[in-house]
C-alpha cells in the first residue's frame, strides 16, 4: 500500500493485510487506488472546498472523510498524512469523521492530499457545513464570563456602599470601570443577538432576539447615560444576561452540529463508484451513471452501490448497516440484495433496481436528516421568551410614557429601568434549564443519558414504548444454550480459528467451562455451510441443524448438538413489568420471524409484539401510533432502527449499538440493560413537576415585583437585589428533583 | 481604602490573564472536538 507498507495500525489489520496479500488479492488494493482519479464525485470536488490560506502561507482545509471504522483508521489516516512532505499538521477527528489539513502549497495541493486519503480506503469529500460556528460563540462566552465575574464584585460592592456609605471618589471609580468592561459585552459579546434580531426584522419576523436585543440595548444605554451623570447604571445585570444567554447558545450549537453530522455521514457512507458489466468487459463507472438494469459486479470487501437483485454467483452479505444484524446472510441468485451492504465474501452480479435517491439508504439517510431538523425545534422556554419579553418590553414602555406625563423624565427612566430589571427572564430562562439539568442528573445517575433536555421534557408526553429486540430485549449476541462437554469440546476444537458468530459462541462456553481444546488439522470452512476437519483420528463437520440448533457429524454419524440462542437480558422482564406500572404499553418491534418474536415476548412479558419489520416499517408503525394520538419511546441499538429512533418522540440508543443509533438517538443507555429507562421515564415527570412549581413561584415573583416595579414602588437597587432571590427560589426548586424521583423508587 | 487603587488592577489582570488563557485555548482548537480525546487515551503515541 504505497509508501505505508509496514504501517499497520494493529495485529488485526496486519493480519488482514496478510490474508488479502496471501490470496493473491493485491491487485483490490490497485484497484482502490485506480479509483483515484474518478470522473464524478472526486474530480474537481476542491475547487468548491473553502481553503484558508494563513499569515505563515499555509493553507488549511477542513473535510469530512467517510469509511474510518475505528481509533485506528483515525491513526493510520492521520500518520500517513503527516508523513506526506508538504503536510504540516494533519487532524482526523474519529467522533465526527473530519480532518483538518494544514499544508505548504509549494510542496503539495489538495488534489494529492485527497488522493492520499482515498488511497487508504477512505473517501474524502467537501463539508456540506461551513467550519464549526460554535468558536466565535465559545470566544464570545468566555469574554462575557470573565467580566461578569468582575462587575458582579464590583456591583456587590457599589450596591453595599448605598447603605455602608461610600466614598464618591471610590464610587465613580467602580462605576467607569464597570462601563469599561461592560461595553465590549453590549458592543461584541452581544453582537449575534443583535444579529439574530435584524435578521428576523428583515424576514420580518418577532424573533425571540429582538426583545432581548432591545432590552440589552435600553439597559446598556441607560447605564451609559448614568455613569456618565455620576448615578448607578444596571450594567451588571446586563452582562450577567448575556453570559446566561450565550452559554445556552453554545451548548445549543454543540447539539445541533452532532445530529447534522450524523445525517451528513449516513449520506455519504454508499459507495461513490461501481463496475458495470458491459458485454464481456467491465467499466468502473459513477453510482450516478447506474440505471436500473444494469448489472454491476462486486467483489469481496465491496459494499454494494445500488439496491438490486443477485443474478450470479453466491456469498455472504454483511447487512448490519441496515437490518442491525452483525450475522452475514449467506445470498443467491433471486435474493435482493440493498445498497450499503457489505459482501464478507464471494463475488456477485447484480442487476440494479434502485440508485441514488431511490435506495434503501438513501431513505434512512433522509430520515436521519429529518431527526436533525427536530432537535433545531424550539424548547418550550424558546416559545414563552419572546412574548414574555415582548409583554415586558410593553410594560416597560407604558411605565415610560405613564410617568414622563405624570413625573418627569428622570423618574420615568428609573421605573421603566426597575421594570426591565425586574422582570428579567432570568428566574423563567432558569427554572427550566436548572430544573432540566437536575432531571437530567437524576436519569443519567439510573444509566441514561440524554442529550438535550427537550427530550426529557417530552419523555413525560410518553404513552408508549416500542423496543427493538436484538441487542435490546436480547444481549444481541448468540449464547450456547444446550451442549454436552464432550461435544462442546470437538466443536471448539473445529472453530478454533474462525471468526463466526457461532464459533465465537462456542468457544466462549468452552472457555467458561474450562475444556481443553483439542487440535483440529486440515479444518475448511464453507461460509454459510459449516466448518470440517479432522479431529481425534477422525473427520468430524459442524453443520447447521435446523434454527437456533447446530449438529456435529462424526465419522460414525451425529455426535451430539449444541442449541444457541440470543440471551433476554438479565432485566428486561423487570423492567418492561415497571414500565407497565408506570402506565406505558409496551410493544415488541423486530425484523426477526414471528415465532423467535413471541418466544421472547413471552420471556419478557411483552403482549404486543411486530415481527418481520424492515427499518421503514418500524417508523411506519411509529407514525401510525402517533397519529393515532400515542407519544412513543422507541429504544433500539442498530442502524436499522434509525428511522425509527428518528421518527419516536423520544429516541434511546444502547451504548453498544451501531454508532450512527447513537448520534441520531435523544438519548443513550450506558452499560447494560434497559432497566435506565424505567428510572429516566420517573426523573423526567419527578423533573416536569418541578418545572411546574418553578414556573409558578417565578410567575408570581414576576407578577408581583413588575406590579410593584410598574406602580413606582420599588427603586431600581431593590429590584436588582429581588432579581437573585427570585433565582435562588428557582434553584431550591430544582434540587428537589432527585430526591422525589429516589420517592418514587421507593413506593414502586 | 486606598489599597482598592492598587488590588482593582491586579485583580481585573489576574482575571484577565485566565480569560487570555481560555481565549487562547479556544483559538488554538482545543474545545473543537470534546468527543475524540478518550477515544484516542489508548494510543501509544
């Protein structure tokens, strides 16, 4: 592999390397190279892809690169890209699968580096995405933290001088310093609200920046005005609001990106090319050129770049992409075979259905999209900001024109000023988030972690929770059930080697049982048939008996069977019996055949159960409930539960499913088990009931305060001397979450 | 109270010298990517 040769990441990669070299197959990784300069998708790319050119000449570029399957891959791209000349600094980020290259343009050019890439196997491709927003956001909070903290000294200080007494000379000095630092908030930290808000004027359209942008400026310019006159501006509770206000905006921006990325990633993960059979020659062509009808050959280690139907030749084909089940399916002529599955082995001609658009993966990809979009879908805080503050801008407005006619111009600015001051958000803009993270503590404490609050606010509306079978009901890994020592033994003997699930299984029980194995000599494996050879003087085979049941042959006959299956986990009854108190119907989805299907419903005492679902099936059925009026908690491991996880209310992954379940998920479950979502479902209503209390003591704070504010009863100083009381009310509120959800445990 | 003239600066300078420090931070890359550090804490390199 060109100038990496001994650079292996790992044994299982240098072994790999080793088998593919053995067979005589090096001439795939010519062709993975000759893939280089392909006419569609990799031509010209670059000329669209942002370059940044640096005060040192450098250049720098950020790409998304699909196919890196683990740390590993992440290692291998990266050295190899370092050890190109010219290549300064190379970063490939395994989390969100892009790579950031600094280079010396007299030395290389992006065309090489992209090749270089594609050469290890990996595609490069340009970011659907302009380079991460967030830095300017994280720049912005950190500036606007670090002058809060000081002005809130400051402020402590001036506020204690109204009543200790004060030297003026110390009191001016306080109030312009805390001017200089406040104004590179208003002016700067400031600026993407102010942005937010034109933007929305211009769509003309009440954004929820525009009462904010025009409550920071009144407050900023008030405060101007008086430091400038020799009285207390409120400059304070400015920068306080802005901090708040961009530390949500951040830990927004992070979210938002994570679920884009996902989508962006399933998007590009088909493969770009395919070799077309045209007469008796076969031409690599685009994926765009395939039409239905053609036929494409694929090899082994290829992934199919059209849904069709295999015409010739035999194999086994890796769908865990799409069906979640890490088990190949051994494939022939007449089976349909998906785009994105990967043949483990053997070679096929297909002739294609689908390209594009049309295919299976496609349509998840687009429905994983479509989860992207939801989490931009505003927070229940979002919603009630902007006429909340809306209301106070028009309070604070008539409190202006009712005492400038009445009082003058002096008084009304101080009461319209105590109004705004007052009814800062703060307390309503707190006691959801504050409530919320300590609901989100409380689930994440019981082993499920969500990723935003809304989807523990939404957990509430629940009624319903459909779980995924394999690998969530079940441990997802085949488990010896049945097998005498003596025949375990020679079994594992014969599988020894070999990498199979049920090998994999067998040898697991062996070990467990601590039997010696014995040495097999001239062991052949037929994929999808079983694995023979000769053992204890005799020729002994392992073949398939029937479901679930594998059947060792010896030179006599039938030695003996060992019966597998895929294990309930441990508390799954348990917990499908608590998520039945708690009031939700729970229903068993899988792609799996319906017996397999009721054996384990009835294991777990599950009564509803669908079996042979593909992925749209189950977001079908999902849909279906939700029209139906249900709320649903869809909980699945594999990619194939994508669609679903996306289309639920509230979307859970396992930890240990397919990584794409995890990014696209709400939330996932970290260990073992399902009994998490039996202890997120009580934090999140233990949560909702705290929201509710907060939201009422705030209301009535607001009320009374804005009343009295309104009404010229309270000074600009005891209104901001109110504003941390009402938080604190707010605070003690939220930290009564785990407690009542440790209540419910245990009544339950 | 005239030791405020001196303690003000020093303190604003103290706190700047940390805001620098995490500005720093940030332009240098470090909080682009929170998820990829404990991936990669088992790599010899």
């Amino acid at each position: 592999m060109e100038g990496a040769a001994d650079a292996f990441c790992c044994g299982g990669c240098e072994a790999a390397h080793a088998i593919i070299h053995g067979a005589g197959l090096d001439r795939w990784y010519a062709e993975r190279t000759a893939y280089a300069p392909r006419p569609e998708p990799l031509a010209g790319w670059w000329d669209a892809v942002p370059v940044e050119t640096g005060a040192d000449g450098a250049c720098t570029v950020h790409l998304a690169v699909d196919g890196l399957r683990c740390a590993s891959c992440v290692w291998l791209a990266e050295h190899v890209l370092q050890a190109t000349p010219g290549v300064r600094d190379a970063h490939v980020s395994y989390a969100t699968g892009r790579a950031t290259l600094r280079w010396d343009p007299a030395a290389t050019d992006l065309p090489a580096l992209a090749r270089r890439i594609a050469a290890l196997g990996y595609r490069p491709r340009p970011l659907t995405e302009a380079a991460s927003p967030d830095r300017g956001l994280l720049l912005r909070l950190g500036v606007a933290a670090f002058v809060a903290m000081n002005v809130m000294l400051l402020a402590a200080s001036v506020y204690a001088g109204w009543w200790g007494g004060m030297d003026p000379a110390f009191a001016a000095l306080f109030r312009w310093t805390t001017l200089a630092l406040a104004t590179p908030v208003a002016l700067w930290c400031a600026a993407p609200f102010y942005q937010g808000a034109l933007a929305g004027l211009r769509h003309r359209r009440l954004h929820m920046d525009l009462p904010v942008s025009l409550g920071l400026v009144l407050l900023y310019g008030h405060g101007l005005a008086a430091t400038l006159r020799g009285h207390d501006g409120y400059l304070d509770s400015m920068v306080m609001l802005v901090t708040l206000m961009l530390a949500g905006r951040v830990l927004e921006s992070r979210g938002r990106r994570r679920a884009l990325e996902a989508a962006t990633a399933l998007a590009g993960s088909a493969p770009r090319t395919a070799r077309r059979v045209a007469g008796d020659t076969v031409e690599t062509v685009p994926v765009a050129a395939l039409a239905p009808g053609d036929l494409i050959d694929v090899g082994p280690g290829e992934e199919l770049a059209a849904d069709g139907v295999v015409t010739q030749g035999a194999g086994q084909v890796r769908l865990a992409l799409l069906t979640g089940e890490s088990e190949p399916v051994a494939v022939e002529p007449g089976r349909r075979v998906v785009a994105g599955a990967l043949l483990a082995d053997g070679a096929l001609t297909v002739r294609v259905e689908a390209t594009g658009q049309d295919t299976m993966l496609q349509r998840m990809a687009r429905e994983l999209e479509r989860a992207a979009d939801r989490s931009l879908r505003p927070t229940a805080a979002d919603r009630l900001a902007p006429w909340f503050t809306a209301a106070t801008l028009a309070l604070a407005a008539l409190a202006f024109g009712g005492w400038y006619l009445a009082a003058g111009l002096d008084t009304a600015i101080m009461t319209t000023v105590a109004v705004l001051v007052v009814a800062c958000p703060c307390a309503i803009a707190l006691s959801q988030p504050l409530a919320s993270a300590a609901g989100l503590g409380a689930a994440a404490r019981r082993g499920l972690l969500f990723r935003s609050t809304d989807a523990l606010l939404t957990l509430n509306d629940v009624t319903e929770v459909a779980l995924d079978k394999t690998g969530t009901v079940t441990e997802g890994e085949l488990a010896v059930v049945r097998a005498d020592d003596a025949t375990l033994r020679l079994a594992a003997g014969l599988e020894r080697h070999s990498s199979h699930p049920i090998a994999r299984a067998i040898l697991a029980e062996a070990r467990r049982r601590s039997i010696p194995l014995p040495r097999a000599t001239d062991v052949r494996e037929t994929p999808g048939r079983g694995v023979e050879g000769i053992l204890d003087g005799g020729r002994h085979a392992l073949r398939s008996g029937g479901p679930g049941v594998v059947e060792l042959t010896g030179p006599a006959g039938v030695v003996g069977r060992i019966e597998l299956a895929d294990q309930v986990r441990a508390d799954a009854r348990h917990a499908v019996a608590a998520l039945e108190r708690l009031g939700l119907r729970v229903t068993l989805l899988t792609g799996d055949r319906a017996e397999v299907a009721e054996r384990i419903g009835r294991e777990v005492g599950v009564r509803s159960l669908h079996a042979g679902m593909t992925p749209d099936a189950k977001a079908a059925w999902v849909r279906a409930r939700q029209r139906a009026g249900a709320r649903v908690l869809v909980a699945g491991d594999g990619l194939n539960d994508g669609p679903a996880l996306a289309a639920a209310d509230v979307g859970v992954a396992m930890g240990t499913g397919a990584a794409s379940s995890v990014l696209v998920a709400d939330g996932v479950i970290a260990g073992d088990g399902i009994m998490p979502l039996v202890g997120a479902v009580r934090a999140a209503r233990a949560c909702e009931r705290a929201i509710l209390a907060n939201q009422r003591r705030s209301l009535l704070y607001n009320g009374v305060a804005v009343t009295a504010a309104f009404a010229g009863l309270i000074n600009p100083l005891v209104a901001v001397c109110l504003m941390p009381l009402s938080s604190g009310i707010v605070i003690w509120g939220a930290l009564g979450v785990e407690r009542a959800v440790r209540r419910d445990e245990a009544a339950a | 109270m005239r030791a405020i003239l001196f303690l003000l600066p020093v303190a604003l300078l103290l706190g700047g010298i940390f805001a620098w420090l995490f500005l720093r931070a940030v332009k240098s890359g470090q909080f682009d990517d929170l998820d990829d550090p404990p991936v990669r804490m088992l790599e010899d390199d």
